[in-house]
C-alpha cells in the first residue's frame, strides 16, 4: 500500500469516529421506557476496533514518515515539520494583518486614533512568500507520498 493511501484510508477512520459519535449520542441514554437505536456493547466494540486500527496505521505512517526521504534528502517526517512551520508563521502575520486591517473607524476627534506599528504590504509580501514555499513544500511531500510504500508491521 502506498503512503497516500494510508493516509486516505487513516482520514476515513477519522470520518467514521465522527460518525460513532452521534451513533452513540442516541443509543447510551435514552428516555425511560425506549430502546436505544444500537447495542451500546457493539457501539463500544466498534470503537475499540476502530481505535486499534487508527493507532496500528498511525504508527506505520510515522515509521514510513521517518523512512522516506524527498529529493533533497530530508525526510518526510521533517518536511511535515517544516510544512507546519511554514502554516504557522503564515498564519501568524496574517492575524497580525488582520489587526492592523480591522481598525474601528471613528466617528468624531474625540475617539481614539489607531495607528498601525507595522508595513501592513511587506507582512503581505511576506504571507505570500511563505505560502508559495508551503504550497511547493505540500506539492513535494504528496508525490513522496505517493511514491512511498508503507512500512510493514
């Protein structure tokens, strides 16, 4: 099995879980007097088996991660890393832009002036740049993903 399709196939887990939660919302209490929709041992049965297989894919897609390597040697696990970073130092200049972009109009001299403290257009230059750098990171990591088989147990 190729990574990319472990990590379709984790995704989907994560689905299902999300679905066993309103399954189970209805089916361990219920008014007095009715039937719950579903046997809440089998709900927790399926949870478990579910858990197990999340947890059993979660490790062999780390230990794949670990393996694998891009075309300028670093591995999958550290490209994600710095994939991540990228996302959060985006993410932070552009709430940063945000502050700075949302000012309150004010209605008469009385209120208070706010002033920007920062180059609004270079912390934009800046979010676009790293953003670039994600997206070309991301293109990079999914054709290693792609071309990965996963980690045996």
């Amino acid at each position: 099995m190729k990574l990319a399709e472990a990590l379709i196939l984790r995704a989907d887990i994560r689905k299902r879980m999300a679905q066993w939660n309103d399954r189970a919302r209805t089916s361990v209490a219920v008014q007095e007097g009715e039937q719950p929709t579903e046997a809440p041992d089998t709900l927790f049965a399926e949870w478990n088996a579910m858990v197990d297989e999340f947890t059993a894919l979660s490790v062999r897609i780390n230990r794949t991660n670990m393996r694998a390597t891009l075309a300028d040697g670093a591995t999958l696990m550290e490209a994600i890393a710095q994939r991540d970073a990228l996302t959060l130092r985006a993410n932070g200049l552009s709430t940063a832009v945000g502050f700075v972009t949302n000012v309150q109009p004010r209605y008469g001299r009385a209120e208070i002036k706010t002033v920007a403290t920062v180059d609004v257009a270079a912390l934009r230059r800046q979010v676009t740049e790293l953003t670039r750098q994600r997206r070309e990171l991301d293109v990079q990591i999914q054709a290693a993903n792609w071309a990965t088989e996963m980690e045996e147990d």
